[in-house]
C-alpha cells in the first residue's frame, strides 16, 4: 500500500476531529489495498498513487496567475487553492438562515454539528479512500440552512490546484445539512493541473421535504489524480437533483451512492464524462432504495476517444420493504477511435415485487449516415464528427436549470470539441 497518509497542514487542525482521524489511521492501514481481483477495483488501476506524495503548501499567486476559470454564478463562493482556503478569492454576503463555516472557524454549537453528523452517510468498510479522507482531515466545509428557508442563488465550493514540481496530496471534505422544507443550490467544482491527488469527501443530508440541486464538474486535467465520493441521505419527500461533469485525467473515480431513506423521496441524477488521449475516468453510483414510494431516474453519457479508457458501474438496490419503487438507469457511451474503450455494467437487484424498474447500456460509433449528410452539406469529416459528439451530449447540458453554468458550459465544451481544428471560429459557431 502507498504511503498515502501526509502531514497535516502547517496551521494544525482543530482538536475535537483528533478522534476522527486517529480512527480514521487505523481503519486505513488495516484495510486491503485494491487490486484487478478486488471487484469494485477491476478496471481502473491504482499504480499512478505508487509514487511519494507531499503534503500541500499554500500558494500565493492571484488570480490571473492561477488561470482560475470558473462559472460566475452571482452567489456566495468560497475558493480553495491546494487545500488552503484563500479569502481574496472568495466573496461572501450574509444570507438568511444559511451559515457556511470552515471546520477550523467552526463555532463551538457547530462543531458539535459537524462531529455527530460527519461519517453518518458514509459506508466505511465500503469506502477505503473515505477512511484516508479522516485520517488526513484538517479543514473542510459546512454548509447548512435552516427549516423552512430558500437560497435563491447557488453556492459555489471551488477546489483547485496549482502546479508543483512533486506531487502532492489535498484532503476535500464538505458536510450539507439542509433542514425540513429548505431548498438551495450548490456547485462543487474542481479544477487546476499538476501532480496533485485529491482526495475528497461530499455528504449531502436532506431532511424532510427538503430539495437540493448539486452540480459537481471535475475539470482536472490530464497528470491530475482524484477519487471522490459523493454521499446522500434522502429523508421524507426530499428531493435531489445532480448533475455531474467528469474531464478524465491520469486517474479519476468518483462514488456516488445516493440512499432512500424517507418515503416519497425523488433522486433526478445526470452525467457526462468526456475522455480522450490516454485519460481515464471511473464512475461507480449506487441508489439504496431502502423505503417505499421512492423514485431515481439516472442518465449518464460518455464520450471516449483517442486510448481512453472509460468506466461506468450503475447499481440500483430495492430492498424488500421498498414496494412502489420506481427507478430507471440509463447508460450511454459514444467511442470517436478505435483504440478506446468502456467497460459499463449497469445492475438491477430488486427483492420487492411491486416496482417499475429498467436499466439498460450502450456502446456505440458514430452514426456513418449523419456523417455522410453533414459532409454532403459542405461539412468536412473531422468537423462532422465533432458536431455529432457534441450533439450527443448537448441534451443534458440544455436541460440544466442554471442558466449561467448553462451558458458557461456550452463556451466550455465549443472550445474542448475545437480544440484541435485550426478554423475553430467556424466551429464553435456551429456548436454554440
């Protein structure tokens, strides 16, 4: 096993997480360390953490410098550089029955929070990265909103890293607790190149009717290592709208496992993985449908070229108890070259007899005969292609609520399809 756990930050840490991380050092060196044989493991190699890893030291470059490229969503955010939170990044406006506190400013009502809820949504013994994530914990974030309140604009958690000439390791850690009848959004975004790994942790708990749209995009780029896992407890007539965004890097894997724990509660789940070159990105969701009268939908697309190799493991779970479930699951995987790959396995295990349930998968070239009517139009075969690609995602990106990330991600995916075409103006005018 690698040498995974650093040295906490320079400024320490606040003492009542000591607990968490000393257990959190245990269970990481008594836990296996996965192989090819280890199933959850199987296609996605873990050789590129075999290497020394540094703990993070604070960067002082602004913003220019830095190359910060992020949505501007008008809201509150708060800016993270290698895991040092950076206050002339961030701005800050105080909102009604919202608090937003980092763990090492947290006030000591709640830090109590923080501590008897952080690790609730978490299977440790399914999760070996969650347990390095408390054995490293020093800083992280708490969000939190109060019954009966609604933030109108978003909130922004930007994460990014910087380049260094060894690679080091950063610890991201977000706790939500939206209370009864409350609704928000929030935006976790990730971005920078370099030798980092991050390691990072988000748990979302939705009490009774509370509503929450997550969007997380995962803009690393390709040295940049990151496994994630995103952990969601639905309560009573909650509802939870994601979306997700993944670019693939050297390595990327992220868990998603959403639990039903309140009947009637509503999970809308949409993703797009984009890979090219020799990147890879490794998706892995789980739906627990522990309750009645629960419903998922769930949609993810990817598109793969160069020798990317790209992994998608949906499960969706109905426990005896859940009758009335209904849940759908929906892969679908576009390769642009011959040599890349996808390894999906959508899976339905259903013990209840009273259930709407499908899941399907599929892997596929472009369409020869759209090819040929572009290019009977003019279009030539390589901007053909990239319009077909494009297309193929443009769905999920228009059905987004947030008109800015919207309009944001469009610019962004015009200029990633036409990155490597010299009449990039005529292209990205197709696109947009």
């Amino acid at each position: 096993m690698p040498e995974l756990l650093t040295p906490l930050k320079e400024q320490g840490s606040p003492g009542w997480l000591r607990e968490r991380q000393q257990a959190g050092q245990k269970a990481w060196q008594a836990s296996p360390w996965p192989t090819r044989k280890t199933e959850a493991w199987k296609y996605t190699s873990l050789h590129a953490l075999d290497q020394d890893f540094s703990a993070a030291t604070q960067s002082q470059a602004n913003r220019e410098q830095l190359k910060l490229d992020v949505p501007q969503l008008g809201g509150n955010m708060l800016v993270f550089v290698d895991g040092f939170f950076r206050d002339d990044l961030s701005n800050w406006s105080e909102t009604t029955g919202l608090e937003v506190a980092r763990f090492s400013a947290a006030s000591d009502e709640q830090a109590e929070v923080i501590r008897s809820r952080l690790g609730s949504v978490v299977d440790q013994g399914s999760h070996l990265f969650s347990s390095l994530n408390d054995a490293n914990l020093d800083e992280g974030v708490f969000v939190r909103l109060a019954a009966n309140q609604r933030v109108e604009e978003p909130i922004q958690l930007v994460w990014h890293s910087t380049s260094k000439d060894q690679a080091f390791a950063v610890n991201q850690r977000l706790l939500l607790l939206l209370e009864p009848n409350s609704e928000m959004s929030l935006m976790e975004h990730f971005s920078g190149q370099g030798l980092a790994f991050t390691n990072g942790i988000s748990e979302l708990i939705l009490e009774e009717g509370a509503r929450l749209t997550h969007y997380r995009l995962q803009m690393e780029r390709e040295d940049a290592m990151h496994i994630g896992g995103v952990h969601v407890q639905l309560g009573r007539n909650s509802v939870l709208d994601g979306f997700h965004l993944a670019l693939g890097s050297a390595l990327k894997r992220l868990d998603l496992v959403i639990n039903h724990r309140g009947e009637g509660a509503e999970c809308r789940l949409n993703g797009i993985y984009l890979l090219r070159n020799q990147e890879h990105a490794d998706y892995h969701t789980c739906i627990e449908h522990a309750v009645p009268h629960c419903s998922t939908d769930e949609n993810f697309r990817g598109i793969v070229g160069g020798k990317a190799r790209a992994v998608f493991n949906g499960r969706i779970h109905i426990h005896p108890q859940a009758q009335k479930t209904r849940a759908e699951l929906n892969n679908r995987n576009l390769l642009t070259s011959t040599g890349a790959e996808v390894n999906t396995k959508p899976e339905l295990e259903i013990y209840a007899d009273d259930v709407q349930c499908a899941h399907g998968a599929t892997v596929a070239q472009l369409d020869e005969g759209m090819l040929h009517y572009l290019r009977t139009r003019g279009i030539g075969a390589d901007e053909a292609q990239v319009l077909l690609s494009y297309g193929f995602i443009n769905t999920l990106v228009d059905a987004l609520a947030l008109a800015e990330l919207r309009d944001y991600l469009k610019t962004f995916l015009a200029e990633y399809f036409s990155a490597e075409y010299e009449d990039k103006a005529r292209l990205m005018r197709h696109l947009k």
